[in-house]
C-alpha cells in the first residue's frame, strides 16, 4: 500500500469525484482533501458526507500545494479547469481526470499545464444512473477497470504511485493510447448508450399507438433502456467530443440492421440462427478481466533509462495487448545511469506475450515466477 498523500484536491465533487474521495479516505490513501464544485451545494453536500475535509472557493485554491488533483468535471470543461490551477501546480504534482474521451483531455493537458507536472489521463469504467455526491460510494471502483493514459512528460515514479492507488481503490488497470481508448469506449460504451436512447424513444413514440405499452416492458427492454435515465448534460459532452468514432460506428450498426431486415424479410432462417448463435459465443466469453487467470503472479523486468516518456511506452505497448498490469516499480539507476521497470502480471500466458510483445518493439524484457504481488 502506497504511504498516504498528505493533501489531495477533488475538482468536482459529483458521483465520480465524490466516490473516488471517499474511497481515498477509506483505505488511508489521503491526508487532507479538499473539494470544490462549480455548484457550491454540491461541495458542501461532500464535506457534510465526509469525502473532502474542507471546501475551496475555486479550483485553483483547491489544487494549490496538493501532491495529486484529480478533475472530476464535466469533459469538456476540463481544459477550462487546466488553464485556471496551472500557475499553482507544485512541482512533481500528479494531475489525473477521470474524463470518458481522452484525446482532447490530454491534448488540453499538454497545452495549459506546465512541464513540472506529472498528468496521467485517468477513466473508471464505472458509474450509476444516480448522480452527484449522495450516490457516492467508495467501493463503486472495485473490481472495475480504470484506464490510465499516461503522458509522455510522466515520471516512471508518479505513474507508478498513481497506479498502486489506482490499485488500492479494487480496480483493474489498463493502459491505453488516448486514440486507442476513445475508439474502444466508443464500441462498449457511447454506442451502447445512443442504442438505449434510441430505443427508449422509439418506445415512447409507440406508446401512443398501444395503450399500457410500458406495462408489457420485460427484463429486456428493461436492461436494455436502463443506460437511457443516464445524466443527459454529462452525456452530451461524452457523445459530442467522441462524435467522430461513433460515427462510423453508427455506419456500421446500421448496415448491420439492414442485414437482419434482408434475412427476416426474406426468410432466411439458417442465416439468421447462426447469427444468433455467433452473438450468444460472444456474450457467453464476456467476463471480468481476471476471471479464468492462473492465480500466480510473474514479474517482467525491463531494463530503461530513467526519463519522462519511458512509462508510457512500456505500459501501453502492453496495454494494447489487453493485458492487465497488477502492480509496477522501478528500480532506481544503477551506476550506468540505467534502471529496472519491473512490472506484474497474473498468469503465465499473458506474461509471455506481455515479453513477446516488448521484445517486437526491440525492448529487452526478462520473465520470472514472483512470489508475491
């Protein structure tokens, strides 16, 4: 367990913020925390709940002197929240978000916040169709992936600690290229949501034909349109800044309607089975990141120069193969002025393709049994 941060500022004290506040006071990950939200109930609700220690009259004067921020606003007004903390940012500060779409987050990151500082883009795969801070809750991150996207101006060391607290909240890590992650999310998460309005609204439209419609509604339509009651302004910001994937996902998903319509319509019913049965296989595989791992843990040591930047290739050249990292640290420099990345990872078969995979990119990665995480 990484020692506690001695101060620690929520930018944004809503059902994310608010439980990843919580969860840092839980598990003695912070010190101090203090909060602020563009809406002053809503700060004042965490502090009455226990999740901050204390209320800041602006972002900045949450942020100035704190070893970790992390902005918990709406995406597209982080980069306004950037621009305004980045004159009191203390050197060696660890800033993270908790934003859906990464892209424009980190290119905000690299245009307002200055070279002292450590960003790690950061996003929980978690939520609820309840908001703000009422509904927070400090094991809302267990078991959950939370994706990291490291900057390339990132310390090894401050990447490393984010991560292990990252780890102590119960979630899964996995790190991603901004790119990569806003096509992936786009797929399992922003169209999932659009389907659910849709259907949710078409459903409406229907309702004035069949009267009591909404009394039939199933288990289905029910877990199918549950998404629908989601915050529609954090959405709109999600959806907009995302717009170009989905898109072309929209393309996709709608070809993929006419295919169906073509084989109902035409009757052909050994097309439409195996359809159906290529979707079941696909559900049926479906599962936590660690579901079906070898309990045993291996330790990948790769040896780096001690840089900004350094991370960030590592970790993401074995993110990109799926691959949930448990833990990491580096090894300071040796006399040589080279040091050891040495990274964890459950089960042999992903390490070995974790080793495959760096030693493709020419980075040397040596494989050993560890004995404990």
């Amino acid at each position: 367990m990484p020692a506690p941060m001695s101060r620690v500022a929520v930018i944004g004290t809503g059902l994310i913020g608010g439980s990843l506040a919580l969860a840092c006071k839980s598990r003695g990950l912070a010190d101090e925390i203090r909060g602020w939200d563009l809406r002053v109930e809503h700060a004042a609700h965490a502090l009455d709940r226990g999740a901050i220690d204390a209320v800041a009259a602006s972002a900045a004067e949450a942020a100035a002197g704190c070893e970790l921020i992390i902005v918990a606003t709406p995406v597209r007004s982080i980069p306004a929240v950037f621009r305004e903390i980045a004159g009191v940012l203390k050197t060696g500060a660890i800033v993270t978000d908790v934003g859906s779409i990464k892209s424009s987050v980190m290119k905000a990151a690299e245009e307002f916040l200055p070279g002292k500082v450590n960003f790690i883009g950061g996003h929980p795969m978690t939520g609820s169709e309840l908001e703000g801070v009422e509904a927070a809750d400090p094991d809302l991150f267990v078991n959950r992936c939370y994706i990291l996207t490291p900057g390339l101006k990132c310390s090894p060391e401050a990447f490393a600690l984010l991560h292990r607290m990252v780890r102590e909240l119960g979630a899964m890590t996995l790190s991603m290229e901004a790119e990569r992650h806003d096509r992936a999310v786009a797929v399992v998460s922003h169209l999932p949501h659009l389907l659910a309005l849709s259907l949710m609204n078409l459903a409406m439209r229907k309702r004035e034909e069949t009267a009591n419609l909404f009394y039939l509604a199933a288990g289905g339509f029910r877990d199918m349109t549950r998404i629908a009651a989601s915050n529609p302004s954090i959405w709109m910001d999600i959806l907009v800044e995302n717009r170009s994937p989905l898109a072309e996902l929209i393309e996709d998903f709608t070809d993929g309607l006419q295919g169906l319509k073509a084989m109902l319509a035409e009757g052909r019913e050994a097309e439409l089975r195996a359809y159906m049965y290529n979707a079941r296989r696909g559900r049926q595989s479906l599962s936590p990141a660690l579901e079906g791992l070898a309990p045993d843990v291996y330790t990948i040591t790769v040896p780096v120069e001690d840089r900004p930047g350094v991370i960030s290739e590592i970790t993401l050249a074995i993110g990109a193969l799926g691959i949930n990292i448990e833990d990491l640290e580096l090894v300071h420099p040796l006399e040589n002025e080279k040091g050891l990345l040495r990274i964890l990872v459950r089960g042999r078969e992903n390490a070995e393709q974790a080793v495959a995979g760096l030693k493709a990119r020419s980075v040397q990665a040596h494989l050993a049994r560890a004995e404990t995480i």
